[in-house]
C-alpha cells in the first residue's frame, strides 16, 4: 500500500541518528534517490514492481522491528532505573526511537541483533539487484510537496462545479421523466429510461442534476438512489430501497427478503416515484427486469412511475428493460474548456490567467471531453503555479499519452496519480480499503492515515498530524479524486465518495498490496482495457480466498451466512484489518488473534459480545473501531497495553457499563469516541492522564462521589477540541462541580451538548446547573436535552454570538422559549418534543413590545433552517403587533430557506410573516388540523404559502 518513497522516508527519519542502525541507514540512502523512476515504471515493468515489492516487504519489516524496541523501552526503563521516565520515553519513543542506553540493550536482547543482520542482508541484495534497472536517479527535494491552498480557500473550490455542456440533455431528460408515455397504457410498470456512455463521461454527475431537479421533486411523490457498483444482490437493492421509503436509518426488524418486498410493495402501491439505478454492470443486474420479483413489485407505482439507468453499453441498457436511452457523448473543445478553467484558475488573478491560457487550452484538447478526466487535470494544475511548470505538464502529457490511439479517462487519472507526492500517494492508495461507493467518514479516513504512518513526513514537525491529514484530505478532493460531498451545518466536508474509476485507480496501485473479499465483489468487466480487478467472487456460502500471501490491507464484506477465510489466520504481514457486516453476522475477534502486526483494525457492527484477552499483543495497533456493536459488554484489561494506540472508537456501544480501569496507560491516546454509549456508569479518572486526548467526546456524570470516577472538574487537566456530550447533568451534586469543568474557558470546544437524564430525583435545579455550565463564547453547536424547568433561558444564552446550530430536545416541562431571534448568527434551530409548550410568541423572535416605533430591528436575520416536531400542545404561533401592522422596519426570519412541522397535533394557524419570507421548501407532516387548513386553492391558510415553490403536506 505505501509508496515506497514515501516507506523509505519514514523508516530513514525513525533510524536518524541511531548507531546500531548504521548499516540498515546507508543502504536506504543510496536506495531512495532512484524509488520515484521505479514507482513511474512498475506500472508497465514486472520486474520493477516485483523488485519495489521486496523493498516494501523489509521495510516493513524493519518498522516493525523499530516499533517494537520503541515499545519495549519503558518496560527496560522501569526495570533499570525505575519507573520514573517510563511514560516519557513511551510517548517520545512513538515517533522517534531514543537513541539511549535503553536501545543498545534491546538490541542486545533476545535474537534481536540476529534479525537485524537479516534484514540488513534482505536489504543488501536488494541493493544489489537496483543496479540491473538503470534507474534514474531523483532528490524529493528537488520538487517541494504541495499539500493545499488553505482549508478555507479549498472548501470554496471544492463545490460542486458548474456543469458545461449538458443543459440539452438535462432538459430532454427531465422532458421524458415528468411526460406521460404512450407506452403506459399497453405495459403496466415503470417506464424505464437509459443513460449511456463510456466510464468518466458523466452519466452520474447528469443523472444527479435531474433527480435534485425542482421540476422533478415535485413531480414525483418520493425518489429513491440506488448505486448498482456494489450492492448486487437484490436484499441490498431491496433494503436501500426501503430505507428511502421509509425514511429508516435500519431494517433491522426486516431482515428476510420477503418481509422487505412486501413492505416495498405497500410502500409504493398508487405513488409515483422515481428509482435511480446508478452504474449497471453485473452480469446479474441484467436479469433484473426479466422476473426479479422486486421488479414485479414495483409494477405496483402509479401511471407516470419512472427508472433511470445509467450503464456504460446499449446492450446493459437493453436488457435493463430500458425503452428509451440518451448516449452522452464528449463534451466540446468550448465546453471542456469552461470545465477546466473553473478549477485549474480558481484563485488565480486574470493576468496570470492570461498568460497560461494557451497551454491551458493545448493540454484540454489531450483530455478529448471527458469530463473527469478534465476535472482531474484541471486539480493537477491548480497546484502548478509557474507557466514553466504548466509548460513541464504539458511535455509529459505529450510524451506518455500524445501517441496513444485511444485515451481513457483511467491513462489521464494515472498521469495524474504519479503528479502527487508520496505521502498524497500513500494516502490516496489507501482508499482501495473500501469497497465501491462506500461512504467515507472523512476523520475516521485521516485517523487511519495517522495510524499507518501516513501523516509523518511532513516539513513542519510542529504541524499535527490532523491537521496535516485535513490538508491532504483537501489535497485529494481538489483534485476529483473524491466527490458526492456530504457536509455539517458549517459547510465542512464530514462525508464522500470516489467515482468508480477513480476506485479502480486505487484498487489498481494497491493490486498486490490491498484486497476486498466479500459476498458482492464480482469482477467488473474491463470496459476501459486498463487493469486487473481485485474484487474476489464468493464460492457458496463462505468467501473464496485468493492467493493474497503478500497482503498487508485486507478487507472483508461479510453477509448472512459468510465466515472468515480460515487462511485469514496466516496473514501475520497485515498492517490493516477491515470489515463490513451486514445485520446479524456475527464475527469471532479470535480469529484474528495471530495478526499482531496490525496497525488499523475495524470490527464495527461485528456482533461480538466480549473481545478477547488477547488483543493486548497488538502492540502496533494505532486505531482500533469497536463501534456499534450492540451486544459488545466487556473490554479486557489488557485493552490498556495497546501503549501505540491513537484512536479508539467503542460509540453506539449500548451494552457496556465501565471502561478498563487501566485507560491511563494508553498515554498516545488522541482521540476516544464514546458518544451513544448511554449505558456506561462512569468514565476512569485516570483518563485525566492522557494528557494527548483531543477528542473525548461524551463524559458522563457519576450518579455517586467515587473517588476513581472521572469527574468534571477533571477535564481541566485536558485540553479537548471539538465536540463534547455531557451526559447526565442532572447528577451533578451542587453548583461548584458544575463550575469546575470551566466550559468558558474551553475555546477549542465548538461543539456541545449537555444531556440532563429523565431522573425525577435531582440534587439541584436543572436552571441552577444549566446556569453554571456557560460555554465559551466561540461555541457553534448547542445541544440541549431533557431538561425540566418551564423555560430555557439561562442567562449566557444570548452571549453566544457565534452559535450557528441550537437544538432543544425533550424538555417536557417548557412551556415558553427564550427570545432566540437575538442570536445574530444561528443558522438552523430545532425544537423538538416539548410537551407542555402550547405558545410560541413575539417573545421568541426577541422583538420587545415596548421597543420604539422607528427602530429597525431583524429578528433571527441569518437562520435557514427551522424546525417544529413532536409539540403535541402546542396550538398558536404569532408573530410581532408591528410586522402585522405593515412596519417596514422589522424583519423576521428573511434568510428562511425551510421550515418542517412534524406531529404537532393542535397547531392551526400560521404567522402571518410568512408570506414576506422567501421561504423554498415547506413540510407539514402529521399535522391533520394545519394539514387541512393549507389545502392547496382551498385553505384559509394557502394564501400565507403559496409562494413557496417546494410544498410537501402530510408525506
């Protein structure tokens, strides 16, 4: 997986400085000016690669020795001089090995030499065997990394561009969904529509403009997506399908086949909707339209019912089922000229624009319209700041693709791969872990870059590794080698995919390193004639298990019925461990108990009730996923001899009650996800020890005063960023515990949410907590939940003049809200389950009812987003005496964007400022008396609506 500069680096940084390594360092030294030739030709040269192999195979090897003896050398410590340094040397040793007393008399232990020489003589031969290549010898630092151009700069690039060229086949496409076919009369079922054309040219991209078309919202009752690359078998289809209808997040009570059709089948019956089959190419899909009964049960839609296909050949069309079909074709010279620009000029000025237009325009036209392709270019260039780099680009793109017949989009992704620099290389690579249109979680990605060694070789040593990680993150996405973008209320990205070429680009450096062994991984057809697949068929009810001696990431997608490969056992070389388990498969943690090279290890939804003892020997493990394993109780002690790890993740564990009390050994822990863990008694307090936590993210309050429970005073001893959960406020013993957690000085927390329980017996007034739990300023999230006092009004609230997001949640006594129109920048507001709330008045916008008649006043003036649900009493929303008198000076909610009222039972009438709002999607949902009283034409409330172009009532 790791490019093998980007290895050679890293190991050449741990040895600096280290006598007994000598050897080991000179060798790398004369082996690394001529690693960037070899990692260019091993695409095309066998022997190269098999060459590169090796080196990667003892460099590996070497690495682990190193972690090892990094490991060990507190235990040494301790048993020398005592225990005094032992967990300073440990956290130093992580990075860097000590070159100290300590390592001479480790290397002196227990065979270690003897390895060392070994390994010093694998290298030696491979010296040797170098000079048969005539590589070509390269300095890194002859081309300085670029990593990006400003987290901030890079999200502006980085939304979804313009899309030139396409405005006739977008309006065509939505004509033939939204028109009445003749064909509907004679054959009952969905009409089925094609878009056709090679990888890259854009049949997703045209596809997803359509389904998020107004025109095509509103034409159809519900819409549904569903990727074919991955998920083949018609469970998958059908449970995707489902989740959508349903608007479920699981189908966990619905697991068998049949239970899922025929709720599809009621689902569906009488509306029309809109299916979206996104790249169809499995052999099986073809049969789908011949009998499937998933098929037949879509039958059950209404008239004007539509399936949109995309697939890469006319003949997958056809036997789709499709009657019509739209072959995309190139775009333009003019067209993927505009493509281009917008990426590859973002930021520039329009003098430098103009100087390297005409190269610009040269290097377009060996893009031949293809849309990615030229997306990918265009990021490639956004980082070449010179015109003689453009001109360089240029003479590469002529010499490696200029004589080529037939250029794919794949041939211009690989010459775009080789522009990065190795660790970019390293970090992209490593995406061939996840299967086709997998949804990445963007942290979680940087976490296991961190924990393969991605993220240390950057130039600034006092730049986190996080921070590095966000960087080359922004790096990829710029470049197009990430897409489909999903965000938080900040406009951050938080979630994405990869285009399935640019999967198959990583899958295909990763060949022999990276394997997917699952259920659904059939092999894709050659279509672009670029490279071998990696995918692996399953053979009966277990998984087939290739010839993948030489693994080192292996990933597993497991379905009912799967087990893991017994050979798994032998894979010692495995740096990642990777699974995917659809609902009640469970997986043994035993079998995986020999793999102690681990680095990165995922067992999330595993089904596991206890994890074995044995997971103390993993002593390279960085980041361990133990998340949503709902039967998961126990963890071993042994868990806090894992002294490497980073990131351990155990949220959304609902069974577990205590964490090992030895937590405060994992002294390079960074980040310790708990949150949804809502049966956990207490924390450790020895975790205030682990002084490089930067992400704790739920803490809950003890019900008593043991002395070994984390309490919140303790937080002070550690300096968290980010989110926060506080769960069980209501414990808290008086107002001075509540205050030592010192929130208002916690500048680097922006995201909090303060969780009371449903307890009746509390020691203090849930007001008097409230109160004494004032975060700082800079807070853009809010959270608060099950509260109990009649209104929610501490006296901080309206300080928070950087809150973006507020969320109040069960709060069954409140029968009033605070005046949150003052908060000047609040974006998105949801109040929810407020049983006792029968008013929502001028009080809420924080219009005072004394205020003078000329002063100007814009209440809520950036808020988006607002949402009412579950307020089962509430029977009146009024808005300001002066609004309703025409005073032009007062503003209410002008930004509004959408407004959602759910199961709010007595509700009437609506404001009247709503008619001046610019208001573009409402939805009234289980809401009978309002939901009758906005009948469209008819409703005495319609007139106060009918400007918003995007109504749903009663969905």
């Amino acid at each position: 997986m790791a490019d093998a500069l980007a290895l050679v680096s890293r190991l050449l940084d741990q040895l600096d400085g280290k006598e007994e390594f000598t050897e080991l360092t000179g060798i790398l030294r004369h082996i690394e000016p001529v690693l960037e030739d070899a990692e260019k030709r091993r695409v095309k040269e066998e022997r190269v690669r098999v060459w590169l192999g090796k080196l990667k195979d003892v460099s590996c090897d070497i690495e682990d020795v190193l972690d090892e003896l990094s490991t060990a050398i507190p235990k040494l410590e301790e048993e020398t001089h005592g225990t005094k340094k032992a967990f300073v040397l440990m956290k130093v040793c992580f990075s860097r090995l000590t070159s100290c007393f300590c390592c001479s008399q480790l290397v002196n232990r227990v065979g270690q030499r003897r390895r060392i020489k070994c390994l010093r003589e694998r290298l030696s031969l491979i010296f040797a065997e170098s000079h048969g290549f005539r590589f070509r010898k390269y300095r890194e630092i002859d081309q300085p990394e670029r990593v990006g151009t400003g987290i901030s700069t890079s999200h502006k690039l980085i939304e979804e561009p313009s899309l030139y060229g396409r405005d006739d086949d977008q309006k065509m496409l939505i004509r033939n969904l939204v028109s009445e076919s003749s064909e509907e009369g004679v054959v009952r079922g969905p009409g089925v529509i094609s878009i056709v054309g090679v990888g890259g040219i854009g049949k997703t991209t045209l596809a997803q403009l359509v389904y998020n078309d107004q025109k095509v919202k509103t034409h159809f009752d519900f819409r549904i997506w569903v990727c074919k690359s991955f998920s083949s078998r018609e469970l998958r289809i059908a449970e995707e399908i489902l989740q959508v209808i349903a608007r479920k997040n699981k189908t966990s009570n619905l697991v068998e086949l049949e239970a899922l059709l025929e709720s599809i089948r009621a689902s569906v019956s009488g509306k029309k909707f809109l299916l979206v089959l996104d790249n169809v190419w499995d052999p099986r899909d073809a049969d789908f339209s011949k009998g499937y009964l998933l098929w037949k049960l879509l039958r059950f839609g209404a008239a004007g019912s539509r399936i949109l296909v995309t697939a890469r050949t006319e003949s997958m069309a056809k036997r789709m089922g499709a009657t019509r079909m739209m072959h995309l074709n190139a775009l333009s010279q003019e067209s993927s000229w505009l493509t281009f620009r917008q990426i590859a000029f973002f930021g520039r000025d329009a003098s430098e624009c103009k100087q390297l237009e005409k190269i610009g325009k040269k290097i377009v036209k060996i893009c031949y319209g293809l849309p990615l392709a030229i997306k990918v270019i265009g990021g490639l260039l956004h980082f070449k700041s010179s015109r003689g780099e453009w001109e360089s680009v240029l003479r590469e793109m002529i010499w490696e693709l200029g004589h080529a017949n037939n250029i794919s989009t794949f041939d211009l992704l690989l010459f775009s791969y080789h522009d990065l620099s190795p660790a970019l290389r390293c970090c992209f690579s490593y995406c061939a872990i996840f299967p086709k249109d997998h949804l990445i979680e963007r942290d979680n990605l940087i976490k296991m870059w961190m924990s393969q060694g991605f993220l240390g070789l950057s130039v600034d040593r006092n730049k986190e590794k996080e921070m590095l990680g966000q960087e080359y993150f922004m790096n990829l996405a710029m470049r197009s080698f990430f897409q489909d973008f999903e965000r938080d209320y900040k406009g951050n990205i938080i979630k994405c995919k990869m285009h399935d070429l640019v999967h198959r680009l990583a899958q295909y450096v990763t060949r022999y390193e990276c394997f997917i062994t699952g259920v659904d991984c059939v092999e894709e057809p050659d279509v672009e004639g670029a490279l071998h697949s990696t995918f692996v068929q399953a053979l009966g009810g277990h998984i087939g298990e290739p010839d993948i001696k030489g693994a080192r990431h292996s990933t597993f997608v497991l379905a009912p019925g799967d087990a893991i490969p017994i050979s798994t056992h032998n894979r010692k070389g495995l740096r990642t461990l990777f699974t995917l388990c659809s609902m009640n498969v469970p997986i043994n943690p035993g079998t995986f108990v020999h793999l102690t090279c681990l680095r990165t290890l995922n067992l999330s939804r595993c089904w596991f009730k206890e994890l074995p003892q044995e997971v103390g020997k993993f002593i390279h493990l960085r980041y361990l996923n133990l998340s949503s394993n709902d039967e998961l109780e126990i963890l071993p002690e042994t868990l806090c001899d894992l002294s490497n790890l980073q990131t351990l993740l155990i949220n959304d564990c609902m069974q577990i009650r205590k964490l090992p009390e030895g937590m405060g050994k994992l002294v390079n822990l960074r980040h310790l996800h708990l949150d949804y863990c809502f049966n956990l008694e207490s924390l450790p307090r020895r975790i205030a020890k682990l002084t490089s936590l930067q992400t704790l993210d739920m803490l809950v309050v003890p019900c008593d005063d043991k002395e070994e429970a984390f309490k919140l005073g303790d937080l002070k001893n550690l300096n968290l960023e980010g989110y926060l959960h506080i769960c069980r406020c209501g414990n808290l013993q008086n107002v001075t515990a509540a205050e030592k957690v010192e929130l208002i000085t916690r500048g680097n927390l922006v995201d909090l949410n303060l969780d009371f329980d449903w307890s009746e017996e509390r020691r203090l007034e849930d007001k008097i907590i409230l109160e004494a739990l004032q975060p700082h300023p800079n807070l853009e999230s809010l959270e608060i939940r099950k509260y109990r006092d009649t209104t929610i009004s501490p006296d901080w609230m309206l300080r928070l003049t950087n809150l973006r997001r507020l969320i109040l949640h069960s709060c069954p006594d409140c029968e009033s809200l605070p005046p949150l129109g003052k908060l000047p920048s609040l974006e998105s507001l949801e109040i929810c389950l407020m049983s006792s709330m029968k008013k929502v008045g001028c009080e809420f916008l924080g219009i005072d009812s004394g205020g003078s008649e000329n002063s100007s006043i814009i209440s809520f003036p950036k808020l988006r987003e607002l949402r009412f649900s579950s307020l089962f009493k509430w029977n009146a929303w009024v808005g300001s005496a002066r609004s309703m008198k025409g005073d032009a000076s007062i503003k209410i909610m002008p930004s509004l964007h959408t407004l959602e009222i759910d199961s709010c039972f007595c509700i009437k009438v609506l404001p009247n400022f709503l008619r001046k709002i610019p208001l573009q999607n409402l939805t009234i949902n289980k809401c009978k008396i309002l939901q009758k009283h906005c009948q469209k034409e008819k409703g005495k409330e319609w007139f106060k609506i009918s400007h918003i172009p995007n109504i749903k009532i009663n969905i």
